[in-house]
C-alpha cells in the first residue's frame, strides 16, 4: 500500500472529543485531483504520491495504528480517496474499534455505495464536496457528474447511516449563505459542519511522518480561489444568525500548517501542533 503515516490536528467538532489530537493514516491514489488538497495539492506526482511516501505493508499501518490509538488518538483514514480500499477501511476500522479507538473515513463521498459497506466497521465519515455544482470541475480536477452531482448525493444518503457525519465546507471565492443551505440544508442538525479557510498550498512529508504545507500564489486566472478572511467570518456568521437552532453544530476553521483559529458558539481558540 503506498501511503504515509503521521500526526494531525485536532479533532473539531463539539463534544467529548473536541481537541482530542488525531493520527493520519493516508493511502494514494484517488479518483479525483483537487489542486488544494490538504496532503498533497501541487506537490503530488502522477501517481499522487508526496514527497517521502513509501509502500507501507497493511502490518505496519496496523501496529502505527495500534500505538496511537493507545496514546488517545483520533485515527483519520484518508487520501488519496481511501474507499478506493474498502477492505483496508475495514480491517482497520475494526481493529481501531476493538482497541476501543475511535476512526473517522475522510471522503470526497464519489464511490456509489462505499459508504454504506464500510459503514458497520467506522464510527464517522467527514466528507468534503466541492464548493457548489458551479465550482465543481475546476475544485476536484474532474468532469462530469463525478465532481459534484453524485458526491452530494452520496452525502445527503448519510443521514440513513448510523455514523456520526462532519461535513468539511472548504470556503471557495463566490461561495454564499444560500449556496450552503442549497446544498447542505437536508444535514443540518444531523452533521456537525466544519467551514475551513481554502489555502492554496504544496505539502511535503518529512520522515518523522510529519507534514509541513507552504502557500503558493495563486495566477491571476485562477477559477477556484480562496474567499477572504473577513468575507469568511461574515458567511459564517449569516449563517449562524439564518439558522441558531443549528450553531452548535457549526465550526470555522482558519488557518492551517502551523496554527488554526477554531472559532465556535463557546468563543475561539488557537490551536498549534
């Protein structure tokens, strides 16, 4: 399995688990090719491999598994599009669950049925569409109704599964309150949602299975560019007033690499590694 192995940041959503650190298990290649991807973005390959990704045996991700695990960690699966492995999905999703850990499956939700075969074995899905079907194309590096048609569908399907469900809103240029709600609004009040600063980036891995991301400049013609900081915190906060029934299950995330500004009902807080 090519892949890599380290830490991640903290676990966002309100509740037990909140701040909890969390241990990126990430497995190449995927189905899509998002410019902005948080492991990779324009310093992947062809094979969308990063810098210091090696072929891991399914023995060696199930022992980093198991130590981190026992220190407390959240275990993330992720990519790459990591329900192109089902299998592996499951095997350590249920090795995590019987070390009594806890495993989330970071998704792009495209793979018609994935979902709900690996469901049983993971405790939660964190999904992350494309901006808006007018964004799509250009946000996940593919055409068709693979960039955002079916993948929403896919995730709006969640809400018949029994796992818990984060919903990563990456915030694009030209992205609105009604946008969200358009797309969204069937989840409120069944998924915590995660509205995270778009930073246009390359990452590379280290061999102590850390990762460090630098911003990159974006060209003038860019089509998918990042919403500004200010702008962020007022969509954010139009949406927390349109809806207040639902602000408890609302996040903004800004920042990232070094530090993140998670900003909830409770107030801020920064996080740093």
């Amino acid at each position: 399995m090519l892949g890599l192995i380290s830490r991640a940041f903290p676990y966002r959503a309100r509740g037990a688990r909140f701040g909890t650190y969390g241990s990126l298990v990430l497995v190449a290649p995927c189905n899509m090719a998002c410019p902005y991807c948080d492991v990779g973005g324009y310093a992947k390959d062809s094979q969308h491999r990063l810098p210091g990704w090696s072929e891991m045996s399914t023995a060696s991700i199930i022992d980093f598994v198991r130590d981190e695990v026992a220190e407390g960690s959240v275990i993330y699966l992720t990519g790459g599009e990591p329900l192109m492995f089902p299998e592996l999905v499951v095997e350590l999703g249920s090795e995590i669950r019987r070390l009594g850990g806890y495993s989330i499956v970071c998704t792009n939700a495209s793979l018609s049925g994935r979902l709900e075969q690996v469901s049983p074995y993971v405790d939660e899905f964190s999904v992350s569409l494309k901006g808006n079907a007018g964004l799509g194309e250009a946000a996940s590096g593919v055409t068709g109704k693979l960039a955002f048609e079916v993948p929403r569908r896919n995730t709006v399907g969640l809400a018949d599964l029994p796992n818990a469900v984060e919903i990563v809103v990456v915030m694009f240029d030209g992205l609105t309150v009604d946008d969200i709600v358009e797309v969204y609004a069937p989840l409120f009040g069944r998924a915590s949602f995660a509205f995270k600063e778009y930073r246009h980036k390359a990452t590379v891995a280290h061999a102590d299975h850390s990762y460090t991301s630098t911003p990159l400049q974006l060209a003038d013609a860019a089509v998918v560019r990042p919403m500004p900081r200010d702008q962020i915190r007022t969509v954010y906060g139009q949406l927390c007033d349109r809806y207040p029934q639902f602000v408890e299950s609302f996040t903004l995330v800004l920042g990232g690499g070094d530090s993140q500004v998670v900003v909830t009902s409770a107030g801020e807080e920064l996080f740093t590694p």
